[in-house]
C-alpha cells in the first residue's frame, strides 16, 4: 500500500488578483512561481506563491473571481492554513511585520501543540504561522534567496492545515482508513492527524462544529491537494476512491502536475496530485512566475485570455 509524503498545494478564492499578489510577495516574502489561468475557465487567473520552484508541500494558490461576495464562516469547510517558520524568534519577527504592515493578527499562541501566530491576508483567510522548531524541513524544499524577508525568518512551507467538519468520525475514517493517516490524539472536539508520522507538513488538525455549511466567498479555501510522487500512486488512489464507493474527478492532465478531485462525507474537496512535472515545465527556475504561462492546450487563445486579464505588475 501507498502512503501519502505530505500537502502539495491548497487552493483559495481572491477577488482581487493585484491584491492578493501584493501581500503574498511583498508582505509575506513568498515568490509568485507561476502566473496562469484557471484551466477550466481561463477568464480568471490561477496564481501560485511558494519556494524557489513551488516545491510540493509549499504551493499556496489562489483562483481569482472578481464577482465573489464575502465568505460567511461555518462548519464543513478547510478553515485555516498553518505555514512553517524556523524559530520562536521567528513569530517575534512576524508580529512586529504585520503591525508595520497592518495585516490583522492575534497573540503568539498555542496551537496543535506548537507555539503559533494567527493572522489574515487583505480578504479575511486564515492563516497561523507555526514554529517548526528549528526541525529540518524536506531536502526538495528550495529556498528562494530574494525574498525581502531576513533568511532566518522566512516562510519555509505549509504546516498544519485545519479542516472544520460536523462529523469527526466520518472524517477520520477516510485520513485513516482510506489513506493511512495517523492519529496523534483526539478529544471530544478536535483532532490531529499525521500523514508521516512525527511530521507537521502532512498534518491535519480536524475540529468539530455543528451549524450551518461554511458559504464560500473570497478568503475561503477552495481544496485541500495531498501529494503523490507519480501517475502509478495516482492510479492506485484512484482504484482506492472508486472501491471505497465514492464519486471522483477522475484522472485530469494539469500539466504541471496530474490529479484528480472527491469530496469526502462532510463535503470537503480534496485533490491528490503528483509531484511531477512541475512549474519548470514551461519556464526555467529563473523566469518562473514572470509571464502568463498557458498549458499547451490553450495556447491557440493567448491573444484572447490575455486580453481578458487585468495586468498584475
């Protein structure tokens, strides 16, 4: 049996593509690794931020749609985004940041059992820096030497993502029993679960909550992308889904990466997606996020997307 080596991406909703592009580069330091479309509907852009390459396990994406109202918060949703920085000092570091930049945050904190700082991006998404604890991160992790955060303060890639659901139990059946999960405790109202035991950049921190579904807006998480290494891994999930008597995608080309997309009991969407071939595909390391990259098959309407976009930098 498979076993799943982490998160490869998440995906989220913006209303504003300049906005958002603005904090995630200028303000948190990530590097904009690809500038593209939504392959689906290639009117609104599908922008991804992460380390020197967008290594998997450090991609934050975000589809942008102009017309989104305003998230209303509720249960049955991906509901908070933990990112990786290296030390205590480093959450010191970030909480004098976001006062000089305005960005809304709480206290330096507790939270799954490491020292944290909740704080939101422009449009309201949850997000909480996370100390790793000086802990080594994965060797395929790239650093990217000009952001304009100080080197020993930098976000390193995702931690703890928290998903909100009314039934824990159906929850925990599919992290543990379809793709081997591991439970590293449970109370009455919340849990956590380890993909590779011991690490924090495949863990999920599940909470229950009763009341109405979570209505998606901008700020709100759009999926949740757990990794694979290849087409073989992705093949054998993809049996795996179809056995357990649950509906999917099926197997979708991306390009970058292949993967396919099911929602689980309680409504969450999740993707499983392989690490190859990568942003590279169409880019060199140097160039990457620089221009609008279109997948070969919407090449022939560049002419025409582009015009529809409004210019990000």
């Amino acid at each position: 049996m498979y076993t799943i080596p982490g998160h490869h991406h998440i995906s989220m909703i913006t209303k504003n593509a300049q906005l958002n592009n603005q904090f995630y580069r200028e303000v948190l330091g990530l590097r904009r690794v690809k500038k593209t479309v939504n392959q689906d509907d290639p009117s609104m852009y599908h922008l991804f931020y992460g380390d020197l390459t967008g290594s998997p396990g450090t991609e934050l994406s975000f589809f942008e749609m102009p017309m989104v109202g305003s998230t209303v918060r509720g249960t049955n949703a991906i509901t908070g985004i933990g990112l990786l920085v290296p030390t205590l000092e480093s959450l010191d570091y970030w909480k004098q940041r976001f006062e000089l930049f305005n960005v809304e945050h709480g206290d330096i904190t507790t939270y799954a059992g490491r020292e944290a700082l909740p704080f939101e991006d422009p449009e309201g998404l949850r997000l909480i820096l996370i100390n790793n604890q000086g802990q080594n991160v994965p060797e395929y992790w790239a650093a990217w030497e000009d952001s304009i955060v100080e080197e020993e303060h930098r976000i390193l890639g995702m931690g703890t993502i928290e998903i909100t659901v009314r039934s824990m139990d159906t929850m925990a059946k599919t992290l543990k029993e379809m793709f081997g999960y591991i439970e590293v405790s449970r109370s009455e109202q919340e849990a956590i679960y380890q993909s590779v035991s011991g690490e924090v950049l495949g863990e999920i921190l599940v909470k229950q909550k009763d009341g109405p579904r979570e209505r998606p807006g901008k700020g709100s998480i759009h999926h949740l992308a757990i990794r694979v290494k290849n087409d073989e891994e992705l093949t054998y999930w993809y049996e795996a889904i179809k056995a357990r008597g649950l509906n999917s995608s099926g197997i979708i080309d991306r390009f970058y990466f292949k993967s396919l997309y099911f929602r689980e009991s309680n409504g969450i969407l999740f993707e499983i997606a392989t690490d190859g071939p990568g942003f590279t595909a169409d880019s060199s390391v140097e160039s990457l996020g620089k221009e609008l990259d279109l997948p070969p098959f919407l090449e022939d309407r560049r002419a025409e997307i582009e015009a529809a976009l409004t210019p990000l930098d």
